[in-house]
C-alpha cells in the first residue's frame, strides 16, 4: 500500500513539474538559487530539495518507482553546471 501511494505522489508531482515545463520542482521561487549560487544572502533551498530528490531515489529503489529518479534529472543538472563553471 505505501509504494501504491508513494507512485501516486509522484505521478502527481511529475503532473507539476511538466505543466511548468522547465524541469524544475520545489517550493522555493528560482530566484532563491540564483541567489545562493551567486553567494547573495537567501535561505538555503538547496537543503530541502536534496531531501525532497533524495526521498524520489529512495522510491525508486524500493518501490521500483523509476519516475522518481527521473524527476531529480533536472536539478542534477543544474547542480553539475554550477560546478563545472566554479572550477
């Protein structure tokens, strides 16, 4: 029954995610990450959308809900761009 619900939410957040069409999904505005990324004083979102991608693998590994990872691609990509330019 949870891996039943844990499809379901994440059925629902890729629904989100879509609609907005640039791959990003958190409850934080884009401006918070511009702003962490350019060392400007913003609470770290980065912190909750680790958990929120790391709790999407989780799924995927245990209830075989592979939606879940594909949901994490766009913030790891982003992340990788960050590092690539601060090296």
């Amino acid at each position: 029954m949870l891996c039943e619900r844990a499809a379901e939410v994440v059925r629902q957040l890729k629904v989100v995610q879509d609609k907005l069409g640039s791959g990003y999904l958190s409850a934080f505005p884009t401006s918070h990450f511009d702003r962490v990324e350019a060392l400007q004083p913003v609470w770290a979102p980065y912190y909750v959308v680790c958990g929120t991608y790391q709790d999407a693998d989780i799924l995927c590994g245990v209830c075989s809900i592979p939606a879940g990872l594909h949901m994490a691609l766009p913030a790891c990509s982003r992340c990788a761009s960050i590092a690539r330019s601060a090296f």
